[in-house]
C-alpha cells in the first residue's frame, strides 16, 4: 500500500484480515498530506455521480464503526446551506433537483428561513438556499485512527519516513525499493494521491491522467454561539465557512490545477474568501489564525478511480478522491480490498448502488 492518507488507511484496514499488508508513506507522520487539510464534513449531495452511492454506503460505519476503534463518535450533527444570492437561485434550484435523487433529504429555503439558520446573514445579498440536515462534521483524525487500529489489530505494518524510489514488475509480482529498504509483494496498491500518476510512471504503469487542485482553507476567530449554525456554501462554491470549536473554518473554495507537492497559501486567495464572506453576511471578518492549502485530486471525469490497472497484473489503483475523499473512504476501502481478493461487493456496497465499472481504470483508457 503507497501512501497513508485516508484511502490508503482505509484499504489497509479492509485488506489486513485477508492478506499480508504493509503501508508505506513517504512522510514521518500519516496525514501530512490532503487528509490532514481538510473540512471534514459528510454530505450525500456532492460530487459526480459514482461518489454519492459511496458517500451513502459510508454511513453505516461512519456511525457505528468497529468496536474498540474509536473513543468518541466519528459523526456529530452540522448541516449544511447552500446559500445563494438572487442571480444564483437557478443554481440553487438544479441543486436541489440533484438532491432529491441521491436521497439527501435536502429542502429548499427563502430568505427568511436562511436567515433563522444563519443569523448572520446579509438580508440584502442572501435571496434563498438548499438546505441539507443530515450533513454531519466527520472527526476525521478519528476516522484515520480506526483505520490504523483495524489494520495492526491484524498484524498490517505501517512504516512512515519511507519514501517509494522505484517499483519493478518481476515474472511473479512486483519489488518496491523505498529509501530504506526493498519489499516484495504480489499486489501493489496506488494510495498516493496527488503523487498517483507519478507512481503509476515508476511502475511502468500508463498515467490515468490526474489533476491535483490546490483548494485554500484557514481558521478565524469565532464564537461559541456560532456552534449551531450549519455549514454555508455559495451556491456556486465561490467561498465557504464553518464552525470548529470557537473557530470559523473559511475556504475560497477554489479549485486551481497544481503540481503534487505541499502548497504554501497566498494572501491573495485568502483575502478574496475573506472579501466575499464579508459580502455575503455581517461577520466583518478582519483577522486570520492560521492558514493552509490542500491539493484535491481528480481523474479527467472526476470519478474516483478503484481497481486493476487494466494492462499491469497486480497494479491497483485508489487515487481520484478529489473533494470527498473522507467522507466515502470505509466505502472504497471495502471495495478495493474486494476487488483485490473476491470481487464479492458488501451488502452496505451493493445496497448503496456502487457500481465498480464507474470507478475502474479501465474507462481511463479507452
Ligand atoms: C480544503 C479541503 C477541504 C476538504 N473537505 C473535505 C470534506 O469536507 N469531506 C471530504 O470527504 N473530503 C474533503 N476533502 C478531500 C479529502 O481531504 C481528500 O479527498 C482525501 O484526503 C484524499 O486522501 P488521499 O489518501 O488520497 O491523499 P493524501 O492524504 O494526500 O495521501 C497520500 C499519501 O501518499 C503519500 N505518498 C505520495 N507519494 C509517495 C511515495 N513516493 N512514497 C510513499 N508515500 C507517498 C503522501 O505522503 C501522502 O501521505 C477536502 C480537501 C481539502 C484540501
């Protein structure tokens, strides 16, 4: 397994109880990289079509994990508003329309009853929204702890500071030279996020054509009475803003095409989220705690991409999380660990509607 974020966190823990597992990550500590960066909610309605019935088939283990795998709940109540000025109410609207298939529960809201949800709210600029309740903050160190736990509980190695050099197809399986040392392994499975296709090259292996997109986030003073509002999204993603503890959790919510690599913010991205929240509602927003930028990562049709590399025996991939990464990783562990071993789909897969063809390599080089 290359990379211990979320998804390579989550395939070790699916696979360690079927097979002889090591996760190898570059870095000295897991969750350096976009899983230590994100905004951690859990949202139905968002993302292409493939990512909702993973989204959906993750909540039964996002609500009662494994016993002994966690100390606290991994969910706890939110919400989400799209929130929406006059000339995007059509937006608002096709929202909603998407909603009601992927069964999020979402209803739509004037301005008054936007304005009940979030008191602060600009009544000249704010004409309407989506409002979802079942959106939930996800504890997402938590979720990555449970998936470590699951994967020691049955004898899985997890080795950081091991940065993967180079990767060799032999008659029978693949070598991994790292930093440190060589592993031999009969499977290999491609975790590394941004770095995905880098990885795919090492291994002789065809990129599938991944795009990392740098996406701003920082934190600003808040208050406790703001920990009932919900999650606010401009109805056409131009900023966003969260409670977290007595902390405002802001985006720019931009999506602007990177190299792999660890992204330093800039000013300027901060202060235009800074300029439209302000806009949006009547939180003057003046000072800044901290700041960071994550890379989301997505294939060509922004559908994960989950399966056998096509032309490479034994190459899988687990890359494309893009934006939901965390909210969707118990359900593509699952399947990657199933298409690695028995092809057999869980019942919470199989009753989420997740189709492993939408999310195969193979539509990547057609
Ligand atoms: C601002 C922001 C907000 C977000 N909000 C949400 C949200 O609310 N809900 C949600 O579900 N998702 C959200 N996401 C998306 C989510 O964070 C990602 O989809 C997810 O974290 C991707 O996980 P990953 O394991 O694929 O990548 P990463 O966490 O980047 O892990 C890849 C790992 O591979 C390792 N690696 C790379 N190359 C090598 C190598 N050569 N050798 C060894 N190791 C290597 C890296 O060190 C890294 O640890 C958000 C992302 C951002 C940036």
């Amino acid at each position: 397994m290359i990379g211990g974020g979320i998804a390579g966190v989550s395939a070790a823990a699916h696979l360690a109880p079927l097979a002889d597992v090591t996760l190898l990550d570059m870095e000295s500590t897991l969750a350096y990289h976009t899983t230590g960066r994100s905004a951690a909610l859990f949202v139905v309605n968002y993302g292409a079509d493939g990512i909702r019935p993973l989204a959906r088939a993750s909540r039964r283990f996002l609500e009662s994990p494994p016993r002994d795998t966690t100390e606290a709940p991994l969910l706890s109540p939110r919400g989400l508003l799209w929130l929406a000025s006059s000339d995007q109410m059509a937006t608002i609207e096709k929202l909603a329309a998407e909603g009601a298939e992927s069964g999020a529960g979402s209803v739509l809201v004037d301005a008054e009853r936007a304005r009940e949800l979030l008191p602060v709210a600009n009544p000249v600029w704010v004409a309407g929204g989506l409002y979802e309740p079942s959106a939930r903050d996800i504890d997402v160190a938590g979720l990555h702890q449970a998936f470590v736990r699951m994967t020691r509980r049955h004898q899985g190695e997890i080795r950081v500071g091991e940065r993967v050099a180079s990767i060799e197809e032999r008659s029978q399986g693949w070598a991994i030279r790292t930093t440190r040392s060589t592993y031999e392994c009969d499977v290999v499975v491609n975790a590394a996020g941004a770095w995905g296709d880098q990885i795919a090259l090492i291994a002789g292996v065809g990129p599938v054509g991944l795009q990392p997109m740098r996406r701003t986030a920082f934190m600003v003073p808040g208050d406790s009475g703001f920990s009932a509002w919900p999650m606010v999204v401009d109805a056409d993603q131009r900023f966003y803003f969260k409670p977290d503890g007595v902390q405002l959790l802001c985006s720019l919510a931009e999506e602007e095409p990177s190299e792999p690599t660890d992204p330093r913010p800039r000013i300027e991205d901060v202060a235009l989220a800074i300029e439209r929240i302000n806009e949006a509602t009547s939180l003057s927003i003046r000072s800044v705690n901290s700041q960071w930028v994550g890379l989301r990562t997505f294939a060509p049709d922004r559908e994960m991409v989950i399966g056998e590399d096509p032309d490479a025996s034994g190459f899988f991939w687990l890359t494309g999380q893009g934006g939901t990464g965390i909210q969707t990783a118990p359900a593509y562990g699952s399947l990657l660990a199933s298409l690695v071993t028995d092809n057999e789909l869980s019942d919470d897969l199989m009753e989420a509607g997740v189709d492993p063809d939408v999310t195969s390599p193979t539509r990547l080089r057609m």
